[in-house]
C-alpha cells in the first residue's frame, strides 16, 4: 500500500566538489570535471532525504528510476546542490523533479523515481526464493 506523502516535498544535497567526484577520478586521461554519476548520486541523496521522514521503523526508500539531463560543467572547489522537489505518485512509486546548481548555473535535470522498502523484509522474501 502506498504511503500519503505530499506533493511538493522537498529535499536536498550539497557538496563541494573534489578531485574523487570528477570524470578524472574514473579514468586518468579526463578532465577535473564534475562527473555525471555524482551528480546522479545526489540527486538521489536529494529525493531520500525528502523521503526520510516518512520511512517507517526498518524502512529505507531506493531508487528505482532516473532520466536526468547533465547540461554543463562544473570544476574543483564548486559547491554543487541538488533539490528534490515530489511531483507525482504512481502506485508504490514516487516522482521526484531533481535540479543540481553549481551557483552560476542550473548543471542538471530530470526525474528520480523511488519506492519505500524494508530491507529485512526484502532479505527475507529472497531467501526464501532461493531456497525454493
């Protein structure tokens, strides 16, 4: 059963970017530039910290969907935030609309999607698959 959480919660993240959350992290021969899979990654961080205060005793959300834009650069030493603004809700599923800004500009956007789990319980009905 899906939980009533409110439409337009927010939540956010924020960072200043270091050399580890750059494309040249991943590989040597590319720039200190802020990498996709970090911004991504607070993205995400945004729209659970929306969700925290929902999750029940045991419960975490997880994502279960992305469709994000990463539309310009960013380099070491900027402060990058991400906003998780609830847009809609589909079933068990919840749509965040995610923005990242470096403080010049808007860098991302899109869609995160998540979903309430209890990890016990998710642990419990595999082991129970794979004993079948």
């Amino acid at each position: 059963m899906a939980k009533e959480v409110p439409v337009g919660v927010r939540g956010q993240s924020e960072i200043t970017v270091e050399p580890r959350h750059t494309l040249h992290h991943h590989h040597k021969s590319l720039p200190l530039i802020f990498s996709t899979p970090d911004m991504i990654g607070m993205m995400e961080w945004a729209a659970a910290n929306a969700m925290l205060p929902y999750c029940e005793e045991g419960e975490i959300s997880v994502g279960t969907a992305i469709n994000i834009e990463h539309r310009a650069p960013t380099t070491v030493g900027q402060k990058v935030t991400t906003e998780a603004v609830l847009e809609s809700r589909n079933g068990r599923f919840y749509v965040f609309r995610v923005t990242a800004h470096n403080g010049v500009q808007e860098i991302g956007r899109g869609t995160v999607t998540r979903a309430f789990v209890n990890p016990a319980k998710v642990a419990e009905r595999h082991s129970t698959k794979s004993k079948a």
